[in-house]
C-alpha cells in the first residue's frame, strides 16, 4: 500500500472513531466504534488497490451516515 494511500485509510480510521464517539447512546457508541474495529481489522490484509478504493468508497459513504446520525 503507497504511503499517501496508509494515510487516508488511518485518517479515515481515526475520522469514524471520533465521529462514533459523538452517539449519545452508549449502546449504540460502543457497536460502531465495535464494527468499525473489526471491519478494519478483517480487511487489513488486503493489497489490491481496486478491492481497497472500493473499501474506502464504502467507509466514507458510512462515515456520512455516522455523522447525520449524530
């Protein structure tokens, strides 16, 4: 993974982390900061550039739905 490319998947990591942090309901907090871990986990060992834009496309679309949630 190129260097510009690890930094937006952290930034992006560390943007759904603090915008899950905002959910008033301590239920609701604790399964997305929960799903956000393992989906980043489960998808740490991917290398192909396609399949990662895609994951990124897909974790930015969810960071929108995080944020009107909030």
């Amino acid at each position: 993974m190129a260097a510009s490319s690890r930094a937006q998947v952290l930034r992006l990591y560390r943007a759904l982390l603090r915008e899950s942090q905002r959910f008033s309901g301590y239920n609701y907090r604790m399964y997305a900061i929960r799903r956000i871990r393992d989906a980043f986990r489960e998808n740490k060992e991917v290398k192909d550039s396609e399949k990662i834009e895609e994951l990124l496309n897909k974790a930015k679309a969810n960071l929108e739905v995080i944020h009107r949630q909030v």
